[in-house]
C-alpha cells in the first residue's frame, strides 16, 4: 500500500541536465547539417505552435499512483496533500493524515495498516544506489492522531532501507542498516526485536543487492518494491533473502558532493560492488522466522535450494500459501535451467520438495514476475507454449500436480498476469494481439483444468485505448483502468462487471499544453528480415510531410536493440524524438528487430548468444526498406541514434554501413566492451 509522489529529490540532477545539454546540442548539430529549410504542405495548419521543450522536460508518464486497501477504498493524496481514504462506491473521502501533521510536507511514501488502524510516512529520502534508499520513517495512529518516529536504541530516527507491513494486523518488518527488525504492534513502534545481524555493506538482509534490484526491477521481477522480505499469510512467519557480496569485485568512483561547501572542498571516493564478466555473483540464501515466539529464542530455519549452482544461485520467486507452505524458484547463473520448490515449514523445519523444473535449451528462461499461488497450491505463471505455427508465445499456465496446463492460447504474446480471482477463478492479465505486437489489452479468462481453455474476455478492446494497465480492487469489484496509448493519457476507476465510469485523472493539464500543437502521426508497418524474421517498426511522421508531392524528409532512427527491450509500443510519448519530429520535420523511426519480445520465442531468442551482431545488420536492412518503400524519405539524409545497448547499436552500424546508408550516427553511453558490462 504505498504511493509514490512525482517531486523526489533526484541526486545528480546537474549532471544529467549537462548530460542531457550536450545530447541536444549534438542533435541540433545534426539537425543543421541534415535538414534543408522546411517545405510546408499547403494542408499545414497555420494555427500550429512548435512543441516547448520545456513540456519535454517535465513531461511524466501518467500511471495509477493510488493503492486499493479493499474492494471499494484507495488510499491517496487529495489537491491540498491530506492523505485519504476514498471510498469509490459512495464518493466520500476520509482524511487520514492532514496536510499540517509534523513531517508531512516532506513525505515521499505512505502505506496503510492492514487493521487500516495505523499510517506510515516515509520522509528525508537518501537515495544511495540507483534503486536503494534510505528514509525516516513516523507511525500515525489514525484514531488519535498520535505521531511517532521509530528510533534505534539511542533514540537517534533510524535511517530505514525498507519497512513492510504484516498482511492481516499493524505489525511490520524494518531493515535499518541492512539487519531486519520485527515490530509486532504499530501502538508500540520503538519495541523492536532484532532478526538478523552482522548486515553491512557487504551483507544485506532483507533487501537485494543494488545490482540485483536494479535488473529485476526493469523485469519487473521478484524484488520490484526493494523487499526481499515476504511475510506467511497471516503474519506467523517471516521469510527473506541474504545477499553477500564478500566475494563481487568492487567498484570506485569519485563524488564531489554540493558546489561552494567548505565540507566538499574535497572529493570523495565511493565505491559499491559491480559484479561483471566472469566475477562473481552476491551469494543468496533464503531463511524464515517464526515471529511472536516468547517462551524462546526461535532460530531462522535455512530454506536450501534443490540443487546447488556452485554458488551461482539466482532466487527468482518466493510466494506463501498459508502459513506453512512456502514456494521458491532457483535459477542457474545463465537463466536457462531453474527449479520451483515447495517447502513445508513445520516444527522450525523445512521440508523440501521439487514442484517443477524448467529448461530452455536455445535461449533463457523468463518468467517476467512473481508467479500467483492459489489456495489449493496451484500457481499460475506465463510461461512459453508452442502454437500452430512451431513458435513459441508466452501464456497463462496453471501448474497442478506436476504438470503445466494452459489456460490460454495462440499466437500473442501475455505480458502480465494481474490477479486471479480465487473465488469466481479467473485470472485477469494483458496480453497484445496476434501480429499486432505494439498494442497491451487486459482480459480475464476462466480456470478450468478439466476443459481446453476458454475464450478470454477483454475488457479494454472498446475503450478506443490501444494500451491498457488495470489495477484491481480487492475483490475485483472496481479496477483502475490506465489507458497510455494512441492518445493523452488517462485513468478511470471502472465497475468490472457493470457500466460505471469515475474519472481518476484526465491529465488535463497536459491537454492544455498540447492544445494546437500539432503532434506526429503515428504508422506501425513490419519490415522483411532475413530468414524469414520480421521487424515491427513504428514511424512518428510531422504532420507536415504531404506524401502527394515531392518533399524529402529526413529520416531518425532511434534503437536500442538489446534482448527483450521493446521500442514500437502504440504508447504516447514526449521524448526528444516527439520534439525533433514535431518541431524539426523528421521523420524517426523506433525499431523491434531480432531479439525483442511480444512476437513469439524465434524472434526472442534470434540474437542468444550473438549479442550485438544480428541487430547492426537488421537496422542497415530497416534504413534500406524505408528509403525505397517511403517516397517521402530522403535517401542522402538518413541517421540513427541510442543510448546504452543502443549507442553500442548504432555506432557499430555506422561503422560496417559500407553502402553508405546513414549519415550520421550518435552514440551516448555505449557498450564498448563486453567485459565491462554488467552481468547478472
């Protein structure tokens, strides 16, 4: 139950506004030398007004930032900052915390009790690594208005790296200088019990490594809120994750703190743990605590993985069902081989038992996000099956006494399971649609192992959203309905099973500022590969460019090029390329050649073991379809540019492009060499 605000501190922020400075003063360069003066259509609406860059900079994905705490109430900010309770189904909203409480104004998080008897505030954000920070953290007892700041033993506010609530009371876990605490009643915040010790920079207990949160985070994998803590389903227990860097090589840099200090006359070195090539990963191991034990201390019991990786062990999931029921999925170091495990936890023992093994011989294994357990412990999971046309696409599967059943099929790929309704048994996720990879629609479809599966329902196809998210209530009654494409972005809180529509956020604001600018056209086509593989291509065209005459445009392409990374997504976007197209009249074009997702496991895995070699070529075969498929396009001016994996992509495409095709190219923060990028 957490909310994260759009205004946090950003460390470093000078640098990436220089960095950010010099990449679109390159671009203007570029701009000069590539573009002649502007031959407007005579259709142009003369009335348009050039898009501000300043809108670019500020510009946001929109995403439903409330949280669901039951079926009828979201926990949320109103305009003046008061944290409230708003029930949906009758418009009444409750003001929990007010805007004027101690702490307040700087508050960047805020989670809700299960009992929803107790508030938790996170301020004074330090943000240490890319994904891991540390905060102050005021318990507020919502019925008498009584603040307090959990403290160490010295009465000093603790600097907490993460606290997560029990899911049925007002108890909650904390890691303050990577050692779990256990505080078992919110009325008494400052009566910890220590879990765990020895934690330090090179021990973490309770949360993942910088590096590892970082990666499953773009996965949007298992440590998504920074926790590698999960509590049993009524509190009993408590299982989590060490990672021990003794072994990962360590990296230095120099920081230089604030401009005109006297405390930052000097620079400092800083240095973290960056496991590369070769090097050693961090080494994890599982434990759980039985809590609330008094008569004894009870001992954590080590939860051991089936087969041993030579310490190389990745944990990809933990879910509980019940109290005594725990399951876990390993991964080898290379992502090809793992093991879904179900322990008994019984008597301050483990008893372990393999559920199922996983294996994928021509690529690597990726299960996108914690898997869903039901009561009757039956785990639902996407998971590659192979259609009618010998490809593999990426499904809902039920796994049920040792065997993986489908729930739907054909040739789309799902790209998130979202909730499963134990009591009606569907399972809401999104999914695209056959050949059309860029769209994102959430269905439901029902669970019935002793049938083929059944037709899905989508619940978003008449919306005339092309790019759907949904956030369900607690009994699915309502859901947040986030539309990020073709157009504005918007949210709505919709009835799932009846008509009823609340306008959540109509960005309004953004509307305003569009209004009159006259924004690119947007044109998906597919682009013959070799092999007979395909490229998705999505082209921002200036609504300038009038195809019935003979005007050349120039031509951007914007690539990124490394495994599973999506870039023609029927999303709406301010970015630089938006800005170049709508203000400079190019045409830029953003590619999903071999190795990205959504279009089945040929293309996925086209590039295993080849990384930074099919994609060079598949970007000079795009350029070269375009030149002579699209009369508008200028052949003498065509260019491509990338950031990271994509730098890497279109400096080596400049440099094997012996016909000529581009240029120009730009390449921000590239691969250089394979030996310093980062491994898991």
């Amino acid at each position: 139950m957490e909310y994260f605000l759009c205004k946090i501190k950003r460390n470093g922020f000078i640098m990436a506004w220089l960095a950010f400075c010099f990449l679109v003063s390159f671009i203007t360069i570029i701009v000069y030398f590539t573009i002649d003066e502007p031959k407007y259509s005579k259709y142009q609406i003369i009335k348009s007004r050039p898009l501000k860059f300043e809108t670019l900079l500020n510009y946001n994905q929109l995403d439903f930032k409330a949280t669901w705490v039951s079926d009828d109430s979201i926990l949320t900010q109103d305009e003046d900052r008061n944290i409230i309770l708003l029930d949906v189904n009758k418009s009444i909203k409750s003001i929990l915390a007010f805007n004027s409480m101690q702490h307040m104004k700087y508050c960047h998080k805020y989670e809700l009790s299960a009992d929803k008897k107790y508030l938790l505030i996170a301020y004074n954000l330090n943000q240490t690594y890319s994904s891991l920070s540390t905060a102050t953290y005021d318990v507020i007892n919502i019925k008498t208005g009584r603040q307090v700041t959990l403290r160490d033993t010295k009465h000093n506010p603790r600097d907490i790296m993460i606290a997560k609530w029990s899911p049925n009371d007002s108890s909650l876990a904390i890691v303050d200088n990577y050692n779990i605490y256990y505080i078992s009643t919110a009325a008494k915040p400052n009566h910890v019990k220590q879990l765990t010790f020895h934690g330090s920079e090179k021990l973490y207990h309770g949360i993942p490594d910088w590096y590892i949160n970082y990666l499953f985070n773009v996965l949007e994998e298992i440590f998504s809120s920074n926790s590698a803590m999960w509590f049993s389903n009524t509190g009993k227990n408590l299982a989590y994750a060490t990672f021990n860097e003794e072994l990962v090589p360590t990296v230095y840099l120099p920081t230089y703190g604030i401009p005109d200090t006297m405390y930052d006359q000097y620079s400092k070195m800083f240095s973290y743990h960056y496991p590369k090539v070769d090097d050693p990963n961090p080494i994890v191991e599982l434990f759980v605590q039985v809590l609330n034990i008094t008569k004894y201390e009870p001992v954590p019991i080590r939860i051991k993985p089936v087969k041993e990786y030579t310490d190389e062990t990745i944990l990809y999931t933990v879910l509980w069902s019940g109290d005594e029921h725990l399951f876990a999925m390993w991964m080898n170091r290379i992502q090809n081989e793992s093991h879904l495990v179900h322990y008994h936890i019984s008597n301050n023992t483990a008893e372990g038992k393999e559920m199922m093994q996983f294996e994928q011989k021509n690529g690597w294994l990726n299960f996108r996000q914690s898997l869903i357990v039901n009561s009757v412990d039956q785990i639902a999971l996407i998971y590659p099956l192979e259609q009618d046309d010998g490809d593999m696409y990426r499904h809902v599967c039920v796994i049920s006494n040792g065997k993986i059943m489908p729930i739907t099929t054909g040739k789309f790929e799902v790209d998130k399971l979202i909730k499963w309704d134990f009591e009606l048994n569907y399972i809401y996720y999104s999914a695209n649609i056959e050949h059309i990879s860029e769209v994102q629609h959430v269905y439901k479809v029902r669970v019935d192992l002793e049938q083929q599966p059944s037709k899905p329902e989508c619940l978003t196809c008449n919306t005339g959203c092309t790019f759907n998210k949904a956030v369900f209530s607690e009994k699915n009654t309502y859901y947040a309905h986030t539309c990020t494409g073709p157009n504005i972005p918007y949210v709505n809180i919709v009835k799932t099973n009846e008509y009823g529509i609340i306008a959540w956020e109509t960005n309004k604001k953004l509307i305003t500022e569009l209004k009159n600018v006259a924004l690119p056209y947007v044109k998906f086509l597919n682009v013959p590969l070799i092999d007979d593989y395909e490229a998705r291509v999505k082209l921002l065209i200036p609504k300038t460019v009038d195809i019935s005459t003979d005007n050349k445009y120039p031509l951007l392409i914007y690539t990124y090029g490394g495994p599973t990374m999506n870039l023609a997504l029927d999303e709406f976007d301010i970015d630089l390329n938006m800005y170049l197209c709508a203000n400079h009249d190019i045409i830029v074009a953003l590619v999903d050649g071999r190795g990205t997702e959504r279009r089945g496991s040929n293309t996925l895995f086209a590039n295993y073991k080849k990384l930074g070699s099919v994609e060079i070529y598949d970007h000079m075969t795009i350029a070269k379809f375009l030149r002579s498929n699209l009369s508008y396009i200028d052949k003498n001016k065509i260019g491509i540019w990338g950031w990271s994996f994509g730098g890497y992509v279109a400096g080596m495409v400049l440099a094997k492009d012996t016909e000529e095709i581009f240029k120009c190219a730009l390449s921000l923060a590239p691969v250089t060499d394979w030996i310093y990028y980062g491994f898991v």
